[in-house]
C-alpha cells in the first residue's frame, strides 16, 4: 500500500517558520518526483513546490525565495522548509506523487495568523 503522512503543521506568527515532513512508504521512493500542494478553505488546490528524482526543484511563485522542498531518499522522507510565512500561506499541506494515478496522503493543517 502507497502511503504518505504528512506532518509538522501548527500556529506560527506571521514572519515565523514550520519544517513539513512527509513520510513515504510502500514504493521505491528515491525513483519518484513528490510535490507539496496546499487548499485553503473554500479554494481549489495549488501545487507550492516539485522536487524531482534528480533533486531539481520547482516552486510557485508565492512561495519562491521563501520555501525550500527537499528530500532524504535514505528516510523515505520530503520536506517543505517555510520561512516568512504569510496569512495568506494558511491551508491543509499535502504531499503527493504521482505512481499511475495521483496519490496524495493525509494534510498537515498550517494556520498563519497573530
């Protein structure tokens, strides 16, 4: 069974800093591209940031300069570094790939607010 397990999401002020960590399972996991996608309530999904298998790296653009994807192929695990975190960053984090269809695991809730 693919799984993925988000977490590391809370309360922080507005200019503060979270680590999501997103732990895989059930796949080869270094031979896969992840990505981290977040929803707000009452918004349709969008894609924060892409790490592929090789270790290149997208990010959108209300994140760029403040976010940092990366990866531990030895722990199975993605992480999502945020810093200067916003209001407008609040939303359910998930991570996800792509292994025949779509697979993305439980969120981790991040709340920017003072």
């Amino acid at each position: 069974d693919v799984q993925l397990q988000a977490s590391g999401g809370g309360l922080v002020q507005p200019g503060g800093s979270l680590r999501l960590s997103c732990l895989a399972s059930g796949f080869t996991f270094g031979n896969y591209d992840m990505s981290w996608v977040r929803q707000a309530p009452g918004k349709g999904s969008e894609r924060v940031s892409r790490i592929n298998s090789g270790g290149r790296t997208y990010y959108a653009g209300s994140v760029k300069g403040r976010f940092t994807i990366s990866r531990d192929n030895a722990k199975n695990t993605l992480y999502l570094q945020m810093n200067n975190l916003k209001p407008e960053d609040s939303a359910v984090y998930y991570c996800e790939t792509e292994i025949e269809t779509t697979v993305r695991g439980q969120g981790t809730l991040v709340t920017v607010s003072s």
